[in-house]
C-alpha cells in the first residue's frame, strides 16, 4: 500500500512539473521580446513565454524566412532556414502568461 502512494506521489510531482507542450498547428503567432523572451501565441487565446537560451541563433531583431519543428508538438527549439543557413533556436521551460 506504501509503494502505491509513493507512485501515485510521484506521478502527480511528474505531471505539475512537466513543460507545456502544444502541437505547431495550435500557434497563431511567435513573438520576440527585447530582453530574449519567446512569446507563443495559441489559437485559442492562450500564450506561452519562455527564456531564449540561444540568443545568437534566434530571430530576436531580424526577418526570418521560415521556421521547422522537429516534432508535431513543440518542445525546446526550432529550426530557422534564413539567409545564411540553418540555425537552432533554444529556450527554456515555457510558462503561462
């Protein structure tokens, strides 16, 4: 019965502590702030900020031709084709705004 509770312990500390994950047809809009804030805009409403962890390679001040997700739900990064290749955008944990 203890092991029980433990689990059950465990998976809710799991399940409060996860990042918020969203498919890439749920953005309406990526935004950039100039103190190198990530802002997802979300169709229904909802937006998302996080950290900039890779402040040389994400779009913070500059145009940018078109961004690629690995997955289907966004997690940490995306890639950027511009101009001069591809580059890697990073950030940290997301959080409700």
């Amino acid at each position: 019965m203890f092991k029980l509770f433990i689990s059950a312990l465990l998976l809710v500390g799991f399940t409060a502590n996860a990042d918020h994950h969203f498919s890439k047809s749920d953005i309406k809009n990526i935004l950039f702030t100039d103190n190198n804030t990530i802002i997802f805009e979300l169709n229904n409403g909802d937006a998302f900020e996080g950290s900039v962890l890779t402040k040389r390679t994400c779009p913070i001040k500059r145009n940018y031709h078109k961004i690629y997700f690995t997955d289907d739900l966004v997690g940490n990064s995306f890639v950027i084709m511009d101009a001069s290749g591809l580059k890697t955008c990073k950030w940290g944990a997301l959080e409700k705004s």
